[in-house]
C-alpha cells in the first residue's frame, strides 16, 4: 500500500506543480561560471562554451590536462581559460576557479551540458534569501540510438520526484551538469580538501560531487530547490554499455550520500517528506528484489515440498495466484484473502498508470519510443542499483569518460 501512496502523492504534485516563485532583486553581473574540462569532443566543447557566453557572465574554463582547443575557443569568446598541467579530476579543477570567483553566485557547468538562452536569469529568479542552491531540469540530447531514449525516459521519470520534492521544500539534488550556488555558502567547502580530496572508508574516493554539495547547502540551513522552466542540455552516453556503468556509478555515490546523510543528520534536516523520498527511492529496488524472490518461491514450493503434478492448467493457476495476485499458504485450498491481495495489485497497477501519466506529460514529444525504450531502462536502472549497493565502496575511476 506504501507503494500506492508513494505512486500517487509524486504523481499529483508533479501535475499541479506550479514553478511560481521569482526574485528579480539579482543580475549577470552578479555570477561567475565555472567549468571544468577534460578531453570533451571540441563540437561538443564548443556548443558548451558558446551558450556560455551567450549568458553574459564572466566565465572561467579550466583545463584539466587539457589545453588545445579548449584554450583556444574560450579565448576567442571573451573567457578565461586555465591550464592545469597534470590531471587531478573535476573537483580540483572546480576549485581552481572557484579561487577567483568574487561574485555573490557561481554556476558550475559542465563541459557537455548545454545551457538556454535564460539558464543564469531562470536559475538567479529562484534565489530567494532562505534558497542556497539551485538546478535547472536535464534533457537528453536525442542522437537517436537507444540509450538517449533510455536516458531521456530515467530523466523524464525522475523530474515528477523532483517536481514533488520541491513543492513540499527541498528538491532531491542538484545537477553536477549544471548547479548555482550562493558563493559565500559553498566557496570555502569547495577549496577544502574535504572536497578536493574526498575520502570514503579512509580510502580516496570520487564521486558525488554534486549530492556532496547538495548537503553542505542543506546543512548550512538553506534550501536547494529548481527551475523547471530553464531546460538544460546533455550529451547522453552511446551505449547502454556505458549508460550502465553510469547508473552504476551514480548508485554507489547515492547509497554513500544515503548513509552519510543519515549519520551527519542531513537527511532530516532537509525534512520529512525529502527524508521519506530518499530512503523510498533507495529501497525500492531491494523491496522489489524481495518481492521477486518471495513469490518465485511460493511458486515453486508444492512442486519441491508436496509433489504436485506439473501440468499446463496447474502452472497456469500457480502464476496466476502467485504473480497476479500475491498468494497466501501454498497449499490446494483456496487463499480466503485472494480477492483482497487482488485488489491491491489493481490499486497498485493503477498507481504505476498515474505515475505514468506524469511521467509523459513531461515528454514533448516520441512518447511512445521513449516509453519503450525506458523498459530497457528500468530493468538497467534496477540491476546497476543493486549492483551499486553490493559494490558501494569501490572508488574506481569514473566508468564513463
């Protein structure tokens, strides 16, 4: 019944969200953008750094290990670029720049994230004095092969919880592609070794950039919340190869960030609801892995402990009983709460209709390639979480890129 509940509370706020709330007291003048750079594609790069510069903000490139032609292309933009000679990760790079940011605001974009035309407007409009971090919402540049369908499903999926969140005061998390902060609450943070040189278990670790900054925000008493209307851009990965390894490394930095959470207090310093959203989404996945073995096992279980006949019509009522509706005993009488489990299979499956239903109303347009393409996503996102539970502590390198 949780389920249920979970199913239509996101559902119905992400379809009566109304993105209302503005502060026009700010201008460009006021942010600085930061962007770290790290062997991206040049016409990637390049889309990158010119919507940049269409925000009319001061903007600083710096070059992890790379030089040409990122150099080149910020230079020519009006932007400052710094080379790093040895590569050291996006972290230190970001703090690089962040060094030289005295502006009241500091956007941290990525190297393939596209910004609108109104991205630093939009994301400024948001800052209201008790807001100290703010998102935009990722699409999916569509390069027609499965995985963007994929990655534009799980985003598109994932908005209606953002939605929900917000309206009820913190929005889940901020975008590493593309995150503004309050220079005076993160600055400090970001040139920390804390934050250059993050460790998990007493071992270095890499990842979460975004949920670490995320909670520092949210520890300092400021809300972090988005602007639906700024619609930012990013390249997807090109196989569901890399798409997994993606999924993968994304879940070990949200079990890490759950647990920390949960132990520094942050969690529910966020709120209620944030706190209740956080560990559902968590152990949805390990709620279904049970659910999963829980009825495989009741279905099998008069074939190995009672000697039923395998036959078409008995394997067909087993199904029936066990994965249509969840079965009682197991045994040749009849389940007296079978229509009551049946009926909370509907209401479930209604849930999942509602949900659905806001998860398209978020799609402009291929719904229907989208939606079957997001199949083969959920049962990836599905597998890469418990995957990334089992493997949580491994640091690695970034699996992508």
């Amino acid at each position: 019944m949780a389920s249920i509940g979970y199913y239509l509370v996101n559902s119905i706020d992400s379809l009566y969200y109304i993105d209302d709330s503005t502060n026009a007291q700010h201008s460009k003048d006021d942010v600085t953008i930061v962007m770290a750079v790290y062997n991206e594609d040049p016409d990637m790069f390049q889309s990158s750094i010119r919507a940049v510069k269409e925000q009319g903000c001061r903007f600083i490139v710096v070059g992890d290990s790379s030089l040409e032609p990122y150099r080149s292309m910020t230079e020519e933009l009006g932007g400052e670029f710094i080379h790093k000679e040895a590569r050291e990760g996006k972290r230190k790079s970001i703090a690089v720049g962040m060094k030289l940011v005295e502006t009241e605001f500091v956007l941290i974009v990525d190297s393939d994230t596209i910004l609108p035309g109104n991205g630093v407007t939009g994301l400024l409009s948001k800052f209201t004095p008790e807001v100290g971090g703010v998102s935009g919402v990722i699409k999916i540049i569509n390069e027609g092969n499965p995985a963007s369908y994929s990655a534009e499903f799980t985003e598109r999926a994932r908005e209606v919880i953002l939605k929900s969140t917000a309206k009820r005061g913190n929005t889940l998390t901020l975008d590493g592609a593309c995150m503004m902060f309050r220079t005076s609450v993160v600055k400090d943070f970001i040139l920390s070794k804390e934050f250059t040189e993050p460790r998990f278990l007493g071992r270095p670790g890499k990842l979460g950039d975004d949920r670490q900054l995320t909670g520092v925000v949210i520890n300092k008493g400021f809300r972090i919340t988005r602007n639906f209307n700024v619609i930012v851009y990013t390249r997807p990965q090109k196989t569901y190869r890399n798409y997994f390894k993606q999924q993968v490394r994304w879940s070990r930095a949200g079990w890490r960030f759950l647990f920390r959470y949960i132990r520094d207090g942050t969690l529910f310093k966020a709120g209620k609801f944030y706190a209740f959203e956080f560990l559902f989404i968590s152990v949805l996945p390990l709620s279904f892995l049970a659910l999963i073995f829980t009825k495989s096992y009741f279905f099998i279980h008069p074939f190995l402990f009672h000697s039923t006949p395998l036959s078409f019509s008995v394997l067909f009522d087993r199904f029936i009983r066990v994965f249509i509706a969840v079965p009682g005993f197991v045994n040749n009488h009849i389940d007296p709460f079978f229509e009551i489990r049946t009926l909370v299979e509907i209401l479930n499956f209604v849930g999942v209709g509602i949900y659905a239903a806001a998860v398209s109303s978020n799609m402009l347009v291929n719904r229907l390639k989208t939606f079957a393409y997001g199949s083969i996503a959920l049962l990836i996102l599905f597998v890469a979480n418990i995957w990334g539970l089992m493997t949580f502590w491994k640091q690695g390198s970034w699996l992508t890129r």
